[in-house]
C-alpha cells in the first residue's frame, strides 16, 4: 500500500515512545537494520502520496469578505478571516470548543486585543510553538484594504463590546470551534465561485505565507511573522510562489550589473595575443 511506510515509521516511533514512558531500554530503535528496512519499503513502495493543500491568497480572501455581511455571525467571521490571514494563525489559535472563567488563558480573548496608533497588538496565550505557555504578541499594520484585520475587529468590538475574560470570536448560538468555522470556509468559498475541495484550517497560515512570498518578504522574515522555527514552513511555499521568486532572482542575474571591479587580464597577454604558455 502507498501509505505502508509512513505507518511503519509512525509504529516504531510510538513503540519507542512506551519504553520511554515505562523506562525501557531505547538502544535498540538506533539500530541500523530498522534503518534499512524502512529506507528500503520507501524505495519499494514510494511515500505517502501528498494530499492537495489549497491556500486561501490575500485575493481569495477579498472574494469571501464580499458574502460576508452585517449579521452578529458574519461579523465574527470576517474579523477571524481577517486575524488568521494577517497574523498566519492556525485554526486551533482562534476557535475554540468550551468556554469557562480560566479559557481566556489559554485561547484569544477581547483583552487578546490592544489597538495602537500602528495597528494593534494580538496576545496570543498559548499555541503549538509555545508549549509552555509564555505567550506571544504578534503587531498587526493597520491598511486600507478590505482584508485589514484592525478595521474588522475594531468594528465587531464597537458593535458587541465584550468583557476582557470573554471569547474573541463567538457566534450566536453554539461554540465558535472548528467543525462550524470549517464549514463556514467552504460555504463562502462556494458563494464566491471557488470549490472548497483542498481547503482546510491551514489555509489562512498557508496562504498568508505564500503571498508574503510573492510580495518579496524574505524567507527569515516570513518564519518570524509565521512563529516558524523550523524548516518545516518550506511545505507551506507553493511551486508557484516559489517559481515567482525563482523568476525574480533569475531576471536580477541577467538584468543587474556585475562585480565593480572585474578581473584584468595581464598586460602581457593582452598586448600581444600571439604569447602562448608553456606547460
């Protein structure tokens, strides 16, 4: 089967995490033979195939906006679409499943938000880089365009001022959690003519780094805004945004001066072009 290998690679890797657990020897998952034997499946049966990961662009994300309108629900989701677009947030940053007095914690809250003469400043509590929970603040510029996340949330927060302790996002009736926002994705992306097939809650984070890409953002910067730390943000790039800053550096090759001091031939070999070397 295609997917035969990657299960054998994620079964040794759970087997070694219960010797861990219950203080086994873990020598023995070192051993060179496993190696081969997983390095020779690949070859035979090939990887896991990649399923299709679709991302939603800052232009993909103006033709959902437009479906969006002035109802208590849509507000809602116009600042998360905005928020997750423009600060790369994974699904599980701005939904969330339950609610009690100690959730503003660990998920974004209305005192999340701190609105500054640049923009604003999102207090993120907790995410998956960030396992011990020290929190990290994400400045957010402030724009003209329709996909400005300062815009959408200063207005829901005018509109349905909140306690500080209260959810960030919310909808009428229900939790804003990530089986609802999911499904509200693929119904605006229908409304606007887009087949939802491929897109998921990654979208948003996979998008935002690709257009950061063609906009010339540099890879270090990218991973900064992301909160990457490794180079795991190369499977979010697209081949075509890859291909347009590929275009960029090759145009820059044959369109941009070469070195201020080129190599001079010698005088002597210059003058007279008849001089041959001896070996």
């Amino acid at each position: 089967e295609e997917t035969s290998t990657e299960t054998a690679k994620a079964y040794v890797n759970h087997l070694r995490s219960l010797h861990i657990d219950h203080g086994h020897n873990t020598d023995i998952f070192n051993d060179d033979r496993i190696k081969r034997i997983l390095r020779g499946a690949s070859r035979k049966y090939g990887s896991k195939p990649i399923r299709e990961r679709m991302e939603i662009t800052k232009e993909i994300l103006e033709a959902m906006l437009k479906n969006l309108h002035s109802t208590h629900d849509d507000l809602n989701l116009r600042a998360a679409f905005c928020l997750a677009f423009s600060a790369f947030l994974r699904i599980g940053e701005f939904t969330w499943s339950q609610w009690n007095n100690q959730s503003f914690l660990l998920h974004i809250s209305r005192g999340s938000v701190q609105f500054v003469p640049d923009g604003l400043l999102l207090q993120l509590p907790a995410s998956k880089t960030d396992p011990f929970r020290k929190g990290v603040s994400i400045p957010l510029s402030k724009s003209s365009n329709p996909t400005c996340p300062v815009s959408a949330l200063r207005h829901l927060l005018q509109q349905y001022p909140k306690p500080n302790t209260d959810p960030l996002f919310c909808r009428t009736y229900g939790p804003f959690d990530r089986k609802w926002v999911l499904s509200k994705i693929s119904q605006t992306l229908l409304l606007a003519g887009i087949n939802p097939k491929g897109y998921s809650g990654h979208s948003f984070r996979r998008g935002a780094a690709n257009s950061a890409l063609k906009a010339g953002i540099s890879r270090g910067d990218i991973m900064q805004m992301g909160r990457w730390k490794s180079d795991s943000i190369n499977r979010y790039f697209s081949s075509s945004a890859t291909n347009t800053v590929r275009f960029s550096l090759s145009k820059q090759l044959h369109t941009q001066p070469g070195p201020s001091s080129p190599i001079q031939m010698s005088h002597s070999t210059t003058s007279n072009p008849r001089v041959r070397y001896r070996r």
